[in-house]
C-alpha cells in the first residue's frame, strides 16, 4: 500500500493525476462504477441491476502526456502485429478544431454560444450539413427548443442505460433527435440542424461532431434516415464519376464545387484543401490546428473496498462527488 500510494502521489505532483467530472457507468445498487465490459445490456454484468451514465468526480491520469513518445518509441521495435495494435490504441490524430456558432437559440442567451468539433476531414467542411453533440453534452439543456424538450429530454434518459461500447457499435443503427435550434457553418454561413446522437460519445473528443454525409458513411445512413442534404465537395482524382446520394465517398480526392468564403480551386487536392480551410479559420478565430488521441486518459475509480485508498483527502460538497 505505501509504495502504491507513494507512485500516486508523485503522479499528482507531476500533474500526471487529477479530477474531473466525466461520465462513468454508475450501478446504484452495487454503489460502484463499471467498466463497460461489465455493463451487459443496460445491467450489471452481476446481479443484473441497472446502470446509467452519470457524470461523477473521478481521479484520472494524464497517459496523454507520454502518447508522442509512446508512438514514436515503436519505431525500434520488431513486432508488426503488437506495433499496430498500439498504434491504434495511442490513436494520434491530426486535424483541426472548428467552431460551430449557434444561431437561433431561444436559450442560447449570450451571442458567443457556439459548439466546437474535432475533425481530420476539415477539406469536407463546406458540405457539413447537421451537427450532432453527445446527450450527456453540457450545452444540450441550453439549447433545446421548448417543441422538442420532451423528445430530446427522453432520448437522454434512454442513452443513459447504454454503455459506450454499445453507443460505439460500428452495426447499430444511429439514432437522433433534433434540438430544434441550428449551428452555422463558419465558411459558408449556412444554417444547419443541430442533433444529439448516442453515438457521439461525450468523453471522446469535443463530445461533437460535425456531419458531411456526402463523405463518411455513418453520417450518409444518418442523413438518409432522417432527410437530411447531402452535399458532395470532394471528387475522386481520377474523374471516376460517383454518387453520393447513393454512397458516400470517403477517400481522398480534389475539391469540387466547394460553396464557401475559403478561396478552394476545384481540383485542389484533399491534403491541400485541410491546409488551406485550417488557415482560414485560424485567422478568422473560428478554429486552429490540433492533434488528439484516441487513448486520452485513464480512469481510476476504486470500487466500493477494492484497491488502496487515493492518499489525497478532498471535501465532498455537491452532487456527483
């Protein structure tokens, strides 16, 4: 127990440890946090009690600090499967952040209010056509429409009973159901829906996404599923013909009839595109270049009487702690 909690304490002087409000699986009746491969259909994997996600106090360690040199540090190593496997664990990715203004908000009070998403696909972002937030998202009480407060309030309810691996499942259907207010595109002005979807994951990134469904799959079945445009602003460099109200296309190309404020030549190529559309919001303040990982930190929640005890007293004082 001493050494443990001497290795926790240096952690914590490093800045390598902290709190943070996040969403956990909660089992009231076990009084304890669960992994999410001990939720099983909405119950304990013991016992079969209920478990919803609710945001919780919990200590976590900053793994992120290290993913650059975890990633670069594979290098030397002969081992192709295990070294891909943790490539895609780290998850590093490059992109932008972009934000999303909000614009007819009965709640949103402030002008300033907006909804910021992480993309690799930034070349894409003059077809976004909705944006989608997680249920558990913090601005979703303040910018839902009195007309659709009960939909969205029970849609909430019911993703609380699910987990994150089945949120996350790539064969699920996608649901949503619209705030009733709308986002505006920053490089051409349009006015585009605002959804909760249970497969953004509120602890994966911004908690939002933007949706281009001319050119990634999951947001093409969501569009078709609920009427939304399809735009396509991306081209195969071949000139291979393609419809993308038929399928969407997800790889690379060159920009094609790309409606927006950003000086983009049809033709330009897809790599180019991101630079030139990151640029452009970075000097008008509407986004900046990012870099993220999948694997963005560690949760230590100590179940009920298991595990050394976090050698830091805090004050319970609210909800959640």
């Amino acid at each position: 127990v001493r050494w443990t909690q001497w290795i926790f304490l240096q952690l914590f002087k490093r800045g390598l440890a902290y709190q943070d409000r996040i969403p956990v699986n909660w089992c009231a009746e076990l009084g304890t946090v669960l992994a999410n491969e001990e939720v099983i259909d909405g119950k304990s994997e013991r016992g079969g009690f209920p478990v919803e996600r609710l945001p919780l106090r919990q200590w976590l360690l900053r793994i992120t600090a290290y993913a650059d040199r975890l990633d670069a540090d594979l290098a030397g190593l002969d081992w192709p499967e295990t070294k891909e496997k943790q490539h895609h664990w780290i998850g590093r990715s490059e992109g932008a952040l972009v934000d999303f203004a909000v614009a007819g908000s009965p709640n949103a009070g402030a002008p300033d209010v907006k909804i910021t998403v992480f993309t690799t696909r930034v070349d894409t972002l003059p077809g976004a056509t909705y944006v989608v937030v997680a249920p558990e998202h913090a601005i979703v009480e303040r910018l839902t429409a009195p007309a659709q407060r009960e939909a969205v309030e029970a849609y909430v309810r019911a993703t609380r009973a699910k987990s994150d691996m089945d949120r996350s499942d790539v064969k699920k259907e996608k649901t949503g159901v619209p705030l009733g207010t709308f986002a505006i595109n920053p490089v051409n002005g349009d006015e585009i829906p605002i959804y909760i979807g249970d497969y953004v994951i509120a602890s994966y990134g911004t908690a939002a996404g933007m949706a281009v469904p001319a050119h990634d799959e999951r947001d093409h079945a969501f569009a078709k599923k609920y009427d939304l445009p399809i735009v396509q602003v991306v081209a195969p460099a071949d000139g291979k013909a393609i419809d993308v109200q038929k399928e969407a296309f997800t790889d690379d190309g060159v920009a094609w009839r790309c409606r927006s404020n950003v000086a983009i030549a049809d033709g330009t190529p897809s790599a180019e595109v991101r630079k030139l559309v990151t640029a452009w919001l970075a000097s008008q303040g509407k986004g900046s270049a990012k870099v993220t990982y999948r694997r963005h930190y560690g949760v230590c929640s100590r179940q009920r009487y298991w595990g050394e005890p976090f050698p830091i007293y805090f004050p319970v004082e609210c909800d959640g702690d």
